[in-house]
C-alpha cells in the first residue's frame, strides 16, 4: 500500500508509535520485524551521528552519558521544576535566558547543546521514518500538560517537519480507540498511567457528542517513577549512593529495575540482576536480589494511591460517583501491573477493558482522530476541556480568572479591565494559570503589553481582554481599548512549565485554602478601593474643600487619617471599618461635587436656549 499521508502519534516518555487508517480501520506502524514500540531513547556520537530508538537504547548501558531518556519530562520546563529529577539525569541540562525573557532548557551532550523540542523532534523524525515520511499528524499529550507542554509539544512537531493537525489529550484518543464514540450514550472513565504522567479522564457520550467533563492528573507520576523507587531500595540494601557522577551505575541499575518489574507482571518472583563494571572512581558490583510480587506492591501503593487521589477529584469536578461510570478503560504500559488493575477496579466497583494493547491504544485513537479530520468520515464532536484556569494580574497581585478549569474548548472569554492612574498610557499584561486567588500561588504564563492608548482619567479607558483556547489547548490573548480602538495581540509563549507538586497541588490547596484566600483577595481589593478613594477625595477637596462647613471637614479630615492606618494595619475588618466611616465622612463632599455637576449642566443648556445664533 502507499506510505500513508497522515497519522497519528503517540509521543510517549518511554516508548513512542504511529497508527493511520485503512480501510476504515486503524492500524499500527510496525517494522520489517513487526515492532510497533519506538524507544524514546536518543544517543550521540562524539563526530555528530545520532541513534535514534532501539538502537540509542541498546547503547545506553556502554554509554549512558551520551544517551537520552524520558525527554518528555523536560518538555516546557525550567531547570527549578527539575529539582528531583536532576538527581538521577546522567547528562547535564542547562538554562538559557532568551532575548524576551523566556527560560528554555537545553540539554548539553556531546560538545552541543538541544532543547527538548530539538531532542523529541528527533523522535518523532525516527517515528515519521518509519511510517513513510508523512506530512500531517495527529499528536498525543497528556491531558493534564498545560499550555507550555502543549506549546513545546507542537513545535517539536513543526521542527520534524509535520503539521500537526491537532493536539490531542491521550485519554480522548484512547476513548476513540476503544470505539467507546459509536455507544449512543454513556459516561467513560480513562485511567491513564504511563511512562512518565498520570491522567484520569471521565467523558460523556450523547448522540455523538463525545465530552470531557473533567480531567485530573499529575505529570510526574508513572512507570519511571516505579523504576526510581526499585532503583533506591537497591541502592539503600547495598549502602550506594545513587548519583549523576556515577552514570554507568545508574543506567544498569535502571535497566534491571525496569526489567524485574516487567517480570513481576506475569511471575510471583523474579531475580533483579545487576553486574556493573569497575570504573577508575569504584570497584565493580554484583547484585542477584530475589524480589517477591508482594514488595514490588508495597513499593508502588503510594503512587496508586496518588492516582486514585486524581480520580477522586475528577468524579467531584464532573458531580459523578464511582457507581455512575459505565465503562472504565485502562492505558499506558504501567496498567500492566496486576496491582494497578486490581485498585482500579475495587475503586471502579466494574472490570477495567483491558483487551487492546495498552502500549497502542492511545495510537490508534490519534489515527482515528487524523482521518476524522482530514476525511470527514465520521459524524462525531469532541469537546475537551482546559485542565487549569487561565487569568490576568490585577492591582495587588490578584488573578482574575477569565477561563476557569474544566471549561470545554474551544472556548473564548472577555473581561473589561480599566486604568488606575490619570493619563496611563499603556497597561501590561501578565497571564497566570492555577487555581489559587494570588500569583505568587499560580505558574506565570507570559506578558506582553498593550500601548497607545490615549491619555485619559483613571477609569476612563475601557480595555476588553479576550482569551481564546483552541481545539489544541493553545492560549491566544487578545486586548483592545474601546473608545480608541488600540489593541494588541499574543500567542503565549510560556516561560517554563509546571512542577510535578505544583501541577498535584494547584486543585487541592485551591480548595483547602478556599477561606484564606478569599480574605487575601478582598483585603487587596478593599485597599486599592480605599487608596483610591483617597486620592479622589484629595482632589475634590481642592475643587469643593472651601464651601465644606468647619465640622465636615473636620470629619474628613479624621476619617482620612483613620483610613490611612487602617491600609497600613492589614487587617479585613478594620480596613472595611474605616472605608465605611470615611464614605460616611465624605458624603457631604459627594453632594456638593454632585451639584456643582448638574448647576453646570443646567447653566449650559439655559445659555444654548438664549443664544441668538440658534434662533
């Protein structure tokens, strides 16, 4: 047959896969040898050759300096959400500051140095190559990556030379694979565990309408972690130190873990193995540990626990409980695990479908995606959803939130925002993505500024910020000032991406400091309004300040004080007291500015009415 013209792409952190349709059926990318599985892996040469796949992998244990791994991790990163994984990353990985601010990763290995999206475009070369060199392409993230994920994830694509057609959340291609879309109506749970992320997805389906009603994740959590935590039991029993000066020890050591783990999958027992070679710095090692399926189970409990954590929020977010779900469907290799499989279906109360490979389902639903947009086959709609609120900073580092978590994309919001200060000129926008009422508690996006605007009173201007998030989960802004019609467009290009703990925790401590929050927010809130009103008054009182009687301005006098202190005291109920008292004080200011206004007004009608050259 012809090398097929779009595909679907599983960029996976351990392994990676392409599928296409034919004959109205999805199919997997195999080579001569009937190998579906690309291995994520990429190794270099000091004279500029690259390895790509199962042959980087096979030389990663001769020389693991030189060889990559789990490049999905650093996707849309900084080098401070890497704090951990460094610990165990043989090759060393640097942060360059851009022109514009940005903080980009790179990877620097054999006298060069790659970004993430240079080193997975590689893989996705290696997985093109192997398809026939097609030129569009469906690609899958997790659907818990945010913008800056999402972002690298794309352009690694656009750097393989592919167009990428869509950005597709794994959990909806699995759905898609498992032919869950042709049911009339249901509610599907996805659990998607992974080399490298955990998602939790649960989707409706009504008359070929296919919806995300609510998504929960962590993006670091999945089989490498497994790996890591055999890795450090044997390491703790023989007294190693586990670091990236010893490379060739972590890499034989990974390997075996990740090979008694597989075994554990179909055996009680099995023997981890390790035979490392002496180096100039340490003697060589032997290991021949006996490991019981049970240890291996102990081992692994508190990350199922994480993951059934996720699925717990995600039923709360989408109103649902367990009994309600209709189909759950297991993904990602690590759902192997007789342990996983277990778990989900106690907490599920229904036997998970299991009957398509784990490794390729996700695959063969970015396949059927592809054709479903580039044939128009089938009569179907899919909504996803934004996995984090999207917002801007307002005065006293306050996110309003413009499109809140779990909206279905795509999806468009505006709010009106307006100047604090007489004759501003131009209002910076950052954007913020999390949960939380302040930004020092959100991930910073990105800024850009909108300028030109004419000079004006404080609040006069009326800016429109619009945010549109595409069928990708792509973030455009858009400001425009209305009554001069200035505005001003990005297409954010995040400065880094989320931390494991932040991206687990943003939901959670969204809601444990509901209260807390509220109260920071509103303190912020109420001493803008009051600085503003202070000045406001300051300057009615040089226009009006004589005609008050000695008692009232007095009063104001005292309740400008009074207000005053109440700013510097931080406290909600005083500062609201005072606010109060000074309205109060102020009031008869108010009136005579009031009807100064309309004395004004009346006079320039009753001299129109007797102008002669309007007779």
């Amino acid at each position: 047959m012809a090398s097929p013209k779009v595909v679907g792409i599983d960029l996976g952190t351990t392994y990676s896969l392409a599928a296409y349709v034919e004959g109205g059926q999805p199919v997997v990318v195999r080579d001569s040898h009937g190998t579906a599985l690309i291995p994520s892996c990429i190794s270099f040469f000091e004279d500029g050759s690259v390895l790509v796949g199962s042959a980087a992998k096979a030389r990663a244990l001769a020389d693991p300096e030189h060889t990559i791994f789990s490049i999905k991790r650093l996707m849309g990163r900084t080098l401070k959400d890497l704090h951990k994984e460094l610990q165990l990353i043989p090759h060393q990985i640097v942060e360059r500051e851009t022109a514009d601010g940005r903080k980009v990763l790179h990877v620097r290995i054999a006298g060069r140095e790659y970004t993430p999206e240079e080193l997975s475009a590689m893989i996705l070369r290696e997985v093109r190559q192997r398809a026939g060199n097609p030129t569009q392409a469906v690609i899958t993230v997790p659907a818990y990556f945010d913008d800056a994920q999402r972002q690298a994830t794309r352009d690694a694509g656009r750097i393989a030379g592919l167009d990428v057609l869509r950005i597709l959340n794994e959990p909806t291609a699995a759905a898609l694979a498992y032919g869950l879309d042709r049911r009339r109506q249901g509610t599907i749970v996805v659990y998607d565990l992974g080399g490298g992320t955990f998602d939790c997805s649960i989707l409706s389906l009504s008359d070929g309408v296919f919806q995300v009603l609510a998504t929960h994740g962590d993006t670091f959590l999945g089989g490498d972690d497994f790996d890591r935590a055999l890795m450090e039991l044997i390491a703790r029993e023989q007294g190693w130190e586990l670091s990236p000066r010893d490379p060739l020890l972590l890499q034989h050591l990974r390997d075996a873990a990740e090979a008694a783990k597989i075994a554990l999958s179909s055996q009680e027992s099995t023997v981890l193995r390790l035979d490392v070679p002496a180096t100039v710095d340490r003697p060589a090692r032997q290991v021949a540990r006996t490991l019981q399926r049970q240890e291996l189970e102990q081992l692994l409990q508190p990350f199922i626990d994480r993951t059934l954590e996720c699925c717990r929020a995600a039923l709360r977010d989408a109103q649902l409980t367990p009994q309600q779900i209709d189909e759950v469907v297991l993904v990602g290799g690590s759902t192997r695990i007789p342990y996983v499989r277990r778990r989900v279906a106690e907490f599920f109360g229904k036997t998970p479908h299991t009957e398509l490979n784990p490794d390729e389902v996700v695959a063969l639903g970015a396949a059927i995606q592809a054709d479903i947009l580039t044939s128009g086959r089938r009569d179907m709609l899919l909504l996803d959803v934004v996995p984090l609120s999207l917002g801007i900073e307002t005065l006293g580092g306050v996110v309003d939130k413009v499109i809140h978590r779990n909206t279905t994309i795509p999806c468009r919001a505006t709010t009106r925002y307006t100047t604090f200060v007489d004759n501003q000129t131009a209002i910076v926008l950052n954007i913020y993505q999390g949960e939380r009422e302040l930004t020092k508690d959100c991930r910073f996006l990105g800024t850009f500024k909108l300028t030109g605007i004419p000079p004006m009173p404080a609040q006069f201007p009326q800016v429109d910020v619009t945010f549109l998030v595409d069928q990708n989960g792509l973030l455009t802004v858009t400001a425009k000032e209305q009554r001069s019609g200035v505005q001003a467009q990005v297409t954010v290009q995040p400065a880094h991406g989320l931390t494991r703990e932040e991206v687990e925790q943003l939901v959670l401590e969204s809601i444990e400091h509901a209260q807390e929050d509220f109260t920071a927010r509103r303190l912020i809130e109420l001493r803008n309004k009051a600085e503003a009103d202070l000045r406001h008054t300051a300057k009615a009182l040089t226009q009006a300040g004589d005609q008050l009687t000695p008692e009232q301005r007095q009063a104001i006098d005292a309740a400008v004080e009074n207000l005053r202190q109440a700013i510097a005291q931080n406290d909600l109920t005083v500062l609201q007291n005072a606010l109060d008292a000074f309205n109060t004080a102020t009031q008869p200011l108010a009136t005579l500015l009031m009807n100064e206004v309309l004395r004004r007004a009346i006079a320039g009608k009753t001299e129109q009415a007797l102008d002669p050259t309007t007779i």
